[in-house]
C-alpha cells in the first residue's frame, strides 16, 4: 500500500512512533522545565504532536554530552564512522516513506516533493560516509631543504547546528553527516515548527550505531534563550545556521566573542535569466522548477524572472499555461502538486508582497487571491509587467510566486541580476556556449545553472557569497568546513648525519 492510499488512522500510528521528547547524551528526555509545544499541520491548522521545549539548562546538558563525547569521537577510527553514515542511509532509504509522510504532515509539501527531499537528504549520509575515510594531510621537504612540513586535519570540535523548516532533512543530513565523518559532535536545534523530522533522524542515527552524546537533539520555542549561552561557552568550537540573513547577522557577532568557525546559509534572490536565443521550451521547463520546488519557499527558488523583450511574451504565455496546471491541495491528497505555506505569517508576507507589486504597477497574469481555510494555501501566482524598482524585485518571496521583468541587453541582464545585496544561485537559459562562460565570470553567486533549473547537489559546494552566506556544504568541500588544520614542522632528519662519512 502507498502513502496516497493509507488513512488518518495511517498517520496517527506514524506519529505515535516518532519520538517528542529531547535526545540527550543517547537518552530521550522530557524538557527540564516538562514544557511542551504543539507542531501543527498547516494544511489543516490541527495539532500533530506535542513535542519537548528544551530549556536554556537543556541546552547545557546537551552541550556538556557533546563536549565529554569529543575525545572519544574524535578518535574513532574513520571507516567506523564511515559505516555509521553508510547504515544510517540504508536506514533512512528503507523508511522513506515514513519519513515523507512525516514531512509533509508537518512542513505540508506534496508527498512527491517529500520523497524527492528524502533521496536528496538520504544521499549526504552516503556521500560523506565515502569521504570520511578521505580525510589527508600533506607531507614536503621545506623549500630550504632544513625541515619536514606535516599537515594534518584533525575534528573542529562540537559543533551547534541551527537548522531551517522547509527542508528539515536534508537540512540536518546536509550538516550532521559532514560532522559525524569529521569526528564532530553536535548540538542540533531544529525548527520549531518542523521538529519531528529532526527526531526521526536521530533515532535513525542511533539506531544506526551513533554513540551517545554526539547528536544531541533539542527542539525549543525560545530559539536565543537557548541557543544564546552556548555560543558563549568555551568548550563550542563551530556553529552552523541556515536561514534569514537577518538572524545569520546576528548570529555572527555573538559568536564573535569566542572566534568561533562559523557557517552560514542564509538568503537568496535568485534571478532567472531568459535570453532571447533561449529554448523556451526548455526554459519553462526549468523556470517551473525552479519558482516552484518546495512551492517557493526555498533559498534557491527563482525570486525574479528577467526575460529579453524579444521573447517576453512567448515565455510568459507558456510559463503562465504551466503554472495554471498547479493544484493546491494537502499534500497527502494524490491531486496535490502545491501544499499550503507553513504558517499564517509566512502567507500573509507572500499576499503583501503581491499587493504591494500590483500598487507598485504589476499585473497578475494568475492566481494572487489566497483561498478560505483551514490550511495557510496560496495558489500559483503570476506577475507581469513589473517595474525595476518594485519592492517584490528586493524581497525574498519564499511562496509560489513569479514576478517578470524584462531586460534588453546582456548588460543590463547582468547588472539587473547582480543588483542586490544577495548572491547564493542564478539561473540562465542561453545556447550561447560564450555567453556561458561570461555570466560565470560576470554573475555575483555562489552558484550558476545554466540551462539547469536544479542545481543542489551533495557531491556539489552549496553556498553563496555576499549577505547570502559563508562556507560551503557538501561535496568534498563540505567536510573541509569541521576540520582544522594543523601543520608539524620536523627538523631535518639528516642533519644528524652531517659531517659523517657516506
């Protein structure tokens, strides 16, 4: 039987097996406090579960497991942990449909979308747990031929891990699997509004072999009261953050006092380049998925869409033909290929930000009316004729939302794409080989699709440059990110032999 095909009963016996307490020190605990919070469904504004609010003394508890736990890991050999990974992706792989479900009753994306993020976070733990055993140093003679230069990587240390709510796998396979192949522990702080997924996980990780006290789960409502004293304990060596710009600012400087290695993932305004010698076809194919994976709450999601004049109106009528094919709906519903928005904010900033569009000069070519509840749904929407200087142009959208725009030259292109303070991906559509190379060269992102309306990989470098982040994640880049290097320097093994005879 498929997911589509099970019941409420289904799903409330799936949610009677998911853990809500903490994961303390390999022990699931009640908060100190025993307070609790609800995790909603936002596609039915119901209660799914009643999950543990970590204290500020959690926190600690979760951050002395970690720091005990370090010696140890760290020193535990490589392929060991390698394996760990290994069963860990066997295991999340055979419970994907669990894991699906869970997602989209808590996050409320459809099931397909679900299982695609599912394969996506699944294969991180497989991808470090083949470089695990890959960790190098180097070993050279000194230019000067006097000494010995050994350099050698050894774990960072535990680690703080701040995760977001629209992918809450593949952002918390995207972070742990990294640390765990470096020797890290970790404190895990998952979204309050998607913190199930998170749970799963680590009883997945324990299962899986991982031993106590290096995954430390804590769910909270009071994110800064406990995440707070931890960035100013001298035992943390390395926080990870994927979200808004505005908190990943703040994040960084207090973890100023302390110097801590810091990575950030945070904002994007993707603009999506369409230009005249593209293939159309091909180009709604990827504007579609691109705009719409995770119905546009993704940091990576298209924000803007310039298309040459040329073709402006031959794109937009296909892209508007595409995007009327959507279907809201809960995304257990089989129909469903558009879930509602997470929460009643996140909706009402997305019909804002439209209306403010249409006052600014836009017009809705499709959708832009949010329905009646229950469910924070908001349809596939299209705006044209937008001005330059419209205020949706700046903004992250984060919902199911394309604004269009035109540009005229390849210039102009360029300059509109790099106007803001953003830089995590771009996109373009072009047959122009040349054209190609210039917008690598020219382009401010941390990443560039070409022809390509998907490029997150975990054999790839995620991340961006400018106020869209730090660092890097996944590919062989990612494990980079938990190791510090230390260089020996030797003295010259035959220096003692000087003057001898041969």
């Amino acid at each position: 039987m498929t997911i589509e095909q099970t019941t409420g009963a289904a799903e409330v016996a799936l949610l009677e097996r998911v853990p809500t307490g903490l994961f303390l020190d390999g022990e699931w605990r009640d908060a100190s406090t025993g307070a609790r919070f609800d995790v909603i469904d936002p596609a039915t504004e119901r209660v799914l579960a009643r999950v543990a609010d970590a204290s500020p003394e959690d926190g600690r508890a979760a951050l002395d497991a970690a720091a005990r736990a370090q010696r140890s890991w760290g020193r535990t050999a490589p392929r060991e942990r390698a394996e760990i990974l290994r069963r860990a992706f066997e295991l999340v792989t055979a419970r994907a449909e669990e894991f699906a479900l869970l997602m989209t009753l808590e996050m409320g994306k459809p099931l397909a979308e679900s299982r695609g993020e599912v394969a996506y976070g699944a294969e991180f733990l497989r991808w470090f747990s083949e470089e695990a055993p890959r960790i190098a140093g180097r070993y050279s003679t000194a230019p000067d031929g006097r000494n010995r230069l050994v350099v050698v990587q050894r774990p960072v240390g535990p680690s703080l891990f701040i995760t977001p709510w629209n992918f809450p796998l593949a952002m918390a396979t995207r972070k742990i699997a990294p640390a765990i192949a470096a020797g890290c522990t970790m404190v895990l702080k998952p979204a309050a509004l998607t913190p199930l997924t998170a749970l799963l996980l680590a009883r997945v990780l324990e299962e899986a072999g991982l031993p106590p006290g290096v995954l430390n789960v804590i769910p909270t409502t009071r994110a800064g009261a406990v995440t707070g004293p931890l960035l100013k304990d001298s035992r943390l060596r390395k926080l990870s953050f994927t979200g808004s710009t505005e908190v990943g600012r703040r994040l960084i400087a207090d973890s100023a006092d302390q110097v801590l290695r810091v990575s950030m993932e945070l904002g994007g305004n993707a603009p999506f380049l369409v230009f005249e010698d593209a293939d159309l076809d091909a180009a709604v194919d990827g504007a579609v998925l691109a705009k719409m994976r995770n119905g546009g709450e993704a940091c990576v999601a298209a924000n803007r869409l310039l298309v040459h004049e040329d073709v402006a109106a031959e794109f937009t009528r296909r892209f508007v033909e595409r995007m009327a094919g959507f279907t809201a709906a809960r995304g257990t519903e089989p129909q469903s290929t558009l879930g509602p928005l997470v929460d009643a904010a996140t909706r009402d900033k997305v019909a804002s930000l439209v209306s403010g569009a249409v006052e600014d000069g836009a017009r809705i070519a499709l959708g832009g009316t949010a329905p009646e509840g229950p469910g924070y749904f908001y349809p596939a929407t299209v705006l044209v004729d937008v001005p330059k200087d419209a205020r949706i142009l700046d903004e992250e959208i984060f919902g199911p939302v394309a604004p269009i725009t035109t540009f005229r030259t390849e210039e102009e292109a360029v300059r509109l794409a790099n106007a803001t303070p953003f830089g995590l991906v771009c996109f373009a559509y072009t047959r122009s080989l040349d054209r190609g190379l210039r917008l690598a060269e020219e382009l401010e992102t941390g990443m560039l699709g070409i022809n390509a309306g998907v490029v997150s990989n975990p054999a790839a470098p995620f991340g961006g440059v400018k106020q869209s982040g730090l660092g890097r994640e996944g590919g062989s880049e990612g494990i980079h990110e938990y190791l510090e290097t230390t260089y020996v320097g030797i003295a010259d093994p035959f220096a003692s032999l000087a003057g001898r005879d041969a």
